[in-house]
C-alpha cells in the first residue's frame, strides 16, 4: 500500500462525515457559492447564499440583478466586487452561450469568468459526479507537509493527487483532506501531537524533532 492510501484510509477512519461545506440545491448555485467561496469560509459563503438563493433560485432570477445589486448582496464576503463582476458577466455567457445550463466540461467551465481550475473542478465533482481533484489552500498545504505531493502550485498537485489515487477515491480524498486541514493541520499552530498521520508525516516528525 502506498504512502498516499495510507494516508486516505486513515483520514476516512478520522472523518466519516466528510463533505462538501457549501449549501446548494442546483449545479447553478453551486457554482455561485464556489465562486464566492474563494478566499471566503463556507461559513461565510452559506450564510449569504441562504437568503440569496431563496429570493433567486435560478439563473432567470438572477439575470434581473444588476451587478451594483450583486454586490449589494455578496458585501459581506472577501473581494465581493471582483466576484459581483464575475458572476454579473457569467450569467450572462450561460444564458447566450450555454441554453442557461452549466457546462460539464472542464474546458467550458474554465471559459467562464471568476472560474479556475479549482472552482471547475468542485463542479464537477459535486455538480455532476464527474471525476476531479480540486485543491485549494487546505489540500494544498497538508498534501505538501505529509509528503504525498510536491507540486509547487494547485494545479501540479491535482495532477499529482490524481496519479496517485484511483478515480473513485478522488472525491473523498478532496473532502477528507480539507477537512483534516481544517481540524488538525491547520496553517499556523497544527495540531501535530494529535494527529492520526504524525508518523508518516514529514512536517510532523520535523516538529517533533525540534521540541526533542
């Protein structure tokens, strides 16, 4: 067994309720709430989109917004003008372009404003159950520290992820992977004495080192 499936079989033991942190009803919304959720907290991200999404459901009712009225409403969450812009200029494309649909490819996707790799991938993995590895700052960070990527941007370590691990084990890994980050090997002050990986950990067995 690889390095990396240890890691996943661990991390599944840790978190069994592992899942995707944002509410959403539509592939529609959930590509609203991705695109907000950059350098945003689910937390935060939910709490607007909640009263958002029961007044605009749709793409119809979100296409009667101006983007002055976007920002209006997204305010409280991190560079809302800059997403009120994307997402101003997105509906659009998928109404012109796309029949009102969001597209299922990765391609398509990236076409449309304020939506990178990351952002893609979450759709199509939660959207329509199409294989991907999103990595963002969590997967990001604890894939490096343990040892099971090496990649020196998001992209190289999806790529890397993906190689590593069959498909069907992608999604998952993605959730338990932001979850861990999330609970224990957090940015600054992780939790190493408490984590379940700190054996095979390179960055757990660096601090350990250091306290000796």
């Amino acid at each position: 067994m690889t390095k990396t499936e240890k890691v996943y079989n661990l991390l599944k033991a840790d978190y069994p309720d592992a899942k995707c942190g944002l509410d959403y009803r539509t592939p529609f919304q959930l590509l609203i709430s991705t695109i907000l959720s950059a350098q945003a907290t689910d937390k935060s991200v939910n709490n607007v989109t909640k009263e958002l999404y029961q007044q605009y459901p749709d793409l119809e009712s979100f296409l009667t917004l101006s983007q002055g009225e976007i920002e209006e409403k997204i305010k409280k969450i991190g560079i809302y003008r800059n997403k009120a812009k994307n997402i101003y200029n997105m509906l659009r494309i998928l109404k012109e372009k796309y029949n009102g649909e969001v597209p299922k490819s990765m391609e398509e996707l990236m076409s449309l404003p304020g939506v990178g790799r990351k952002t893609a991938s979450v759709v199509l993995v939660e959207g329509f159950n199409i294989p991907a590895f999103p990595v963002d700052t969590h997967v990001f960070r604890v894939t490096k520290r343990i040892g099971i990527a090496k990649g020196s941007t998001t992209d190289k370590v999806s790529d890397e992820m993906m190689k590593k691990l069959p498909k069907y084990k992608w999604h998952l890994m993605h959730h338990l992977l932001i979850t861990h980050g999330r609970a224990i090997c957090t940015a600054r002050s992780p939790k190493c004495e408490e984590c379940s990986l700190k054996a095979m950990c390179n960055y757990g067995k660096k601090m350990v080192k250091n306290k000796l």
